[in-house]
C-alpha cells in the first residue's frame, strides 16, 4: 500500500502535516524533571514514531519537562530533520524561562536543534506583572524568532478572538496557527473561535480531539453519535479514533493526538487511506453538537463558555 499524508497550507505559504502522532503534553506531562522521572516509553515512542513514513509531526512544549526524552529520541532517529515537524510552546501560564527569546534558545540547545518547525505562545494569560510583558510584547519577540529563522512558523494557543484581536492589532507577522481544544463534544473553545481563524485564515490545531473516546458515558452504546460513528468503523474497516481524526482534519483543522500504544501512533499516521463523505463530515458534526460541552483543560479559565461552545 502506497503511504499518503495530507498537509495544510499556513498563510505564510508554509505547509503543515495534518496530523500530530506524538503529542508529549497530557499522559506525558510531568510536574518536575528529575534523573528519576526520565521517561523511556516516551523516548521508545517517538523513536518508534520516528520509523513512520512521511513527515512526523510531534508536539512539544517546555511546562511538558519532556526536552530530555524528545532530546534523546531526536539524537537516535536516522530520519532527515526535513522529515520532522516540531512545534514547541513558551509556557505564559507558568514561568519556566525569562521570555519567549530567551525560552526557544534554551530549548533549541536542549532538543539540539537550529529551529523549531512551530513555536507557539501557550496561552494568552499574560500580563506585566506576571509576565514582565504584555500579550503584546511578548508576540513582538515571536516574530523576532520567525525573522531569525529559529521558529518557522509562528503561532498562539488556547486564544480567544478578544486575544486574537490584541495581536492582529499589533503583528507585523500574523499567527499561522492558534492550537484550542476541539472534537465533535467541544465545537468551539471559546465563542466564535472557529469562524474567526477561518476568516483570518490562521490554521487551527485541535489538541483533545479523542475527548469522545477518553471520556464515555455509560450508556454510550445507545448514543446516536458512537452508533454513526461505530456504522463508520465498519463501512471504512477503521478504527473509532481513526474516524475521529478524520473528521477533524476534514474540519480543515490539524490533529494533536498522542497515546502510549504504538499501533494508535502508526493508525494516526496511516489516516489518510481512507476518506469521509461531506454527508459523513456533517453528521458527525450534527450529531456532536447535541451533546453537552464536555472540556478537559482551561477549566477555570474557559468553563463559562460551556453552553456557547456547542453552538456554531
Ligand atoms: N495547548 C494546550 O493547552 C494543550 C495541548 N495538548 C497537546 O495535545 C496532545 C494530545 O492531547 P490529548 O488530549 O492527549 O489527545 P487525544 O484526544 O488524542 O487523546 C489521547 C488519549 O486518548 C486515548 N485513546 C486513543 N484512542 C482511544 C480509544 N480508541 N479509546 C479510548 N481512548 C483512546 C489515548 O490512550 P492510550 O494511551 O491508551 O492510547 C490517549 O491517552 C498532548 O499530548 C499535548 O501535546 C493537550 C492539552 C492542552
């Protein structure tokens, strides 16, 4: 079977791989790195991840504390760094480095790489007095960054329009991509989110686009979106997390999606052999929509948004 991967075009011209295999945040996330913390499934999982055909897209970011595995993983991978996409994140949220100048040099001589394929800032909750700069402030040295050529695309994460307005208000480069949680059970992180990017034409990535899978109700068998979903699994011959990958990346949107079992990263690689309906596109999006919010992160911040989140 001939291997195929779909890529996205950012509005800088740049292309994107539409599917993220390796995120090292969630189930890889640590609070602390430490000698005793080092993590060799993580490292086993990208190596082994690395052994994929196509461009291999992983998802870093420094509040992971997972640069000593994505290190060592990148250090035995044989596979051309073209062949790699790397997007690593600046942790506004919680201070990990000085400021995003001063943070991607650091993780660059961690992973020991000379750029990153993506960086982004995590998320807009940044303030002087926190921060030290302004959302601002801190876009101005994102685009330090993409001039230098040390990220080659840069973007935002878990922004809202008000945030996204700051920052077009301002850029002289504007983000390529804002990265919000997204599946069939949360349309829309924060209201109008969706029809915004797309309007702006800035890609967005869905992390959590499982959240159907990770999170189930007890009767779900009698749901009408797992029954449409399961009619999918058998008329494709694909798996359930296959499908809803699918069906994010027929969104027009890029999945980052991870797991500690290998035949699920080599599934989210191969998720291109197969193709939904338009009809199919929009059933699962119907059918998700009568569900209520179901949100895994940015609880505190984002919760309030619930009921709107699930109307488009
Ligand atoms: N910017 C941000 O603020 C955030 C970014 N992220 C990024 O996104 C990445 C992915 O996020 P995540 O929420 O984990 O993504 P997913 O929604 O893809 O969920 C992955 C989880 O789903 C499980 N899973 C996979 N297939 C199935 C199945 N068929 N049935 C049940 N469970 C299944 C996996 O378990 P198993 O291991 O058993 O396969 C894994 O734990 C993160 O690692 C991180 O890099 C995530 C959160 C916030």
């Amino acid at each position: 079977m001939t291997f195929t991967q779909n890529f996205i075009t950012l509005n800088n011209g740049n292309k994107i791989p539409d599917v993220a295999i390796v995120g090292t945040g969630t189930r890889w996330y640590k609070q602390e790195e430490t000698a005793e913390n080092f993590n060799n499934e993580l490292v086993t999982q990208i190596e082994n991840a690395l052994t994929l055909p196509g461009i291999v897209h992983i998802d870093a970011a420094e509040v992971y504390r997972t640069y000593p595995e994505v290190g060592k993983a990148l250090s035995q991978s044989k596979k051309p760094r073209d062949e790699i996409f790397i997007t690593d994140k600046y942790s506004t949220q919680l201070k990990v480095t000085e400021n995003p100048i001063a943070g991607l040099d650091i993780s660059l001589k961690r992973l020991n790489l000379d750029y990153v394929d993506l960086y982004l800032l995590h998320s807009p909750f940044v303030s002087k007095e926190k921060n030290g700069f302004t959302l601002e402030e801190a876009w101005k040295q994102m685009e330090t960054l993409y001039k230098s050529g040390k990220a080659k695309n840069i973007g935002v994460s878990n922004f809202s329009v008000k945030d996204l307005e700051k920052v077009l208000a301002v850029c002289e480069i504007k983000p390529q991509i804002n990265q919000i949680e997204f599946n069939a059970f949360l349309q829309n992180q924060t209201p109008g989110i969706v029809k915004f990017c797309e309007s702006q034409n800035i890609v967005m990535e869905a992390y959590s686009p499982l959240s159907p899978l990770q999170k189930r109700s007890d009767n779900s068998e009698n749901d009408p979106f797992y029954k449409f979903v399961d009619k999918l699994v058998a008329k494709y011959d694909k798996t359930e997390a296959q499908i809803l990958l699918r069906w994010v990346t027929k969104r027009g949107i890029v999945a980052v999606t991870t797991s500690s079992k290998f035949s699920r990263v080599q599934e989210a690689q191969n998720l291109f052999t197969f193709d939904l309906t338009n009809e199919e596109v929009n059933e699962i999006t119907k059918l998700g929509l009568q569900h209520k919010a179901q949100r895994l992160y940015w609880n505190e911040e984002y919760d309030k948004f619930n009921e709107m989140s699930q109307k488009v």
